[in-house]
C-alpha cells in the first residue's frame, strides 16, 4: 500500500516523459492481469454469463469483489466492454483469449500452462544474467523439460507448438547423411517423432527407437500409429542419463546438447559412447541458436543453458566422452552434422 502511494507520488511517475516511457516497460500489472484473464478463462466465461458477477466468481473460483476488479481493469486496457447495466462483454482485441476463437492465445497466456509458466520464471532474469542459471530453475526447482514431463497437457502443449514439422532445417539430416546403410537407430531425446517418422518412411528398411520422457514418448507412439510405423519405430520412456538401448548402428542427437551445460552433455555422450560401443556410430545433429535475436536468446538462456557451441566445441566434448570424429557434415546456419565413434572397445 506505501508502496503504491510513494510510487504515486514519484516525480518520475509525474513528471519526465522518458521516465514514464520507462515505467510503462517495466510495468508487471498489465501483463499479470492479461495472463490471469486468460488463466481463468475470463473470455469463454464472459460469453457464457448472464451477467450475475457472484455466479462468475463461483465457476472461476475467484472471490467475486477481485474478479470486479480485475474485469474493470481488463475494461480500461479495451479487452472487455462494460454496458449501462454492468453487463460485461468481449471486445475485438480481447476475443483471442477465447478457447475456440481460430486465433485463440489463452492457452499459450495461462500461467497454468507449459509457456505461460516458462515466461512467468522472466521475472528472475537478474539472477539468470548473474549466474548463466536458468531462472526456470531457480523459480521452480527444475528444467523446462522436466516440466514439459510433469503433465500430459504440457507435452500436448509442446505437440501442437511443433506442428509445423520438419523445422529447424531437419532436412539437412535427412539429405546429407547416407541413411541407405543404416539398419537401426535410436533417437536419443526423440520427442514427438517427427524426425524419426519422416527417417523410416523415406528409408524404408530402417528401423527406429525413440528414447524420451514418459509424456512425450505418448504423443510419438501416437505419431506412428497414425502413420502406419509401429512395425519398425518404437517409443521407449528413458533417459539420456541413463543406459540407453544397445547395439544399433545410429544414436541421433538432434538439438539436445544445447539444452544443457558442458558436463551434463559429456554425460549424455557417454552413454551414447556406450550404448553404440563398439560398432555404432554417434551422430550429433545440433542446433546453432540465431545469435542476432537478442529477444529470442534472452527467452532461452531463461529457460535452459542453451550454449551455442563451436564445431571444436563439440569435438572437444565427444572426445572427452570416449567419441573420435568421423564425419564432419554440413554446418548450416542453424544445424552442425558431426559423426563420432567409440574411441574404446
Ligand atoms: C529440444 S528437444 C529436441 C527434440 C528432437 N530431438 C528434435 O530434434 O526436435 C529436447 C528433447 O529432449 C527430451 N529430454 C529432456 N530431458 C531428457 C532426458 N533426461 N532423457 C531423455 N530425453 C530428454 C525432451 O523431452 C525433448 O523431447
């Protein structure tokens, strides 16, 4: 409350035109409000009500005296309308946080969800920018991807983010590498099975595992259901921490080790060391985050370590994990191909 008052009384809040420029960045309230309208589903519960603001706090589980004042707020930033009667209603820019609106946002806004939460965690940036710590974990005591395990919704989430495809140019590892001699694969961190789908059907005598979380290995069993692969592309819940499965010719890393730091991913080479030990080869697929987007790598340092990593880097990191460089494939602007085998039987 003294807060808000010397606030008010601030000559900055008053005054200097570049200082409430500044203050209209920094605010927290409006976009906290937005996100709890979209929590809520304030919109689908808008369009539903007939008007009995207590009924309204009943089925959003609010108390209904905050629930008026968040409404009225959410009226003054044009999301609502209110009329004579106190009837509120949805405007043009609010009608994207309705559930089946084509546009909808309400999903990617709740703080219940998988993103909305990643970006509530933005607040502890400080203490990303001094530590290189996500400030994911430092809020929630874990990693983006044990949250994206910890719920079926997450993962859900996570699908229909992805379902634009073949993204992050996996037609580089489709193209570049000679799959026609590759008998099986593992796919270690194979997430939705979109790679490893598109793998067995244009090679039509691979067979393929996906190793990944438990809710994540649902939706690519479902993924090859769907598209007739369950004869040749399993989906095993594991971890790359773990051992994985052994003796295929392929262990595919494709954009895992830039979600983690440098011993973490020497880890998980290791066991893809082992696991391919002493004929299969190792193949790192990784990713080059875009360094010119500051926005988008700010995002992501936030949420996981994500280190864009040198070709040497790399090397540097297999070869600490008992791997000697085979191939080096194409480095495009977003993908490194590396082939590694086992340096010890
Ligand atoms: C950035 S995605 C990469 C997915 C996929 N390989 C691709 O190229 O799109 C990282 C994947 O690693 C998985 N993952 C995270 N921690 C894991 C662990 N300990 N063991 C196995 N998979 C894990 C996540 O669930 C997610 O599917």
């Amino acid at each position: 409350m003294f807060g808000v008052v010397i606030r008010m009384g601030n000559p900055v809040m008053d005054g200097g035109t570049a200082g409430r420029t500044l203050m209209g960045m920094a605010d927290l309230l409006r976009p906290s409000a937005v996100r709890a309208a979209a929590t809520l589903r304030l919109a689908d519960h808008v369009a539903a009500s007939s008007g009995n603001l207590e009924e309204m706090a009943e089925r959003t589980g609010t108390r209904p005296e905050l629930l008026d004042v968040l409404l009225r707020y959410l009226v003054d930033i044009g999301l609502f309308r209110r009329d004579a009667s106190g009837q509120y209603g949805i405007t043009d820019l609010g009608t994207p946080l309705l559930e089946n609106s084509p546009e909808s946002v309400r999903r990617h806004l709740s703080v219940d969800g998988l993103f909305g939460r990643a970006d509530a965690a933005l607040i502890g940036l400080t203490h990303t920018i001094r530590t290189g710590e996500p400030c994911h974990v430092a809020t929630f005591g874990h990693g983006y991807w044990e949250a994206v395990n910890e719920s079926p919704e997450f993962a859900e989430a996570l699908q229909h983010a992805d379902e634009s495809g073949l993204s992050w140019d996996m037609e580089t590892i489709l193209e570049s590498y000679n799959w026609s001699d590759v008998d099986s694969v593992v796919d270690v961190g194979g997430h939705n099975g979109t790679l490893l789908a598109e793998l067995a059907l244009r090679n039509p005598g691979l067979r393929g595992t996906l190793v990944d979380l438990t809710n994540v290995v649902e939706v690519a069993r479902r993924k090859f259901s769907a598209q007739r692969l369950d004869d040749r592309c399993e989906a095993v819940v594991g971890s790359f921490f773990e051992p994985l499965p052994t003796g295929a010719d392929v262990y595919l890393l494709s954009a895992i080790l830039a979600d983690w730091s440098d011993e973490q991913a020497v880890e998980i080479l290791r066991r893809c060391a082992e696991a391919a030990n002493p004929h299969g080869r190792v193949l790192l697929a990784e990713v080059n985050m875009p360094m010119h987007d500051a926005y988008l790598e700010l995002w992501i340092r936030a949420t996981m370590p994500a280190p864009v990593r040198e070709v040497s880097e790399l090397v540097a990191l297999a070869e600490r994990a008992g791997l000697r460089l085979t191939w080096e494939g194409p480095v495009t602007q977003v993908r490194s191909m590396l082939e590694f085998a086992p340096t010890t039987p």
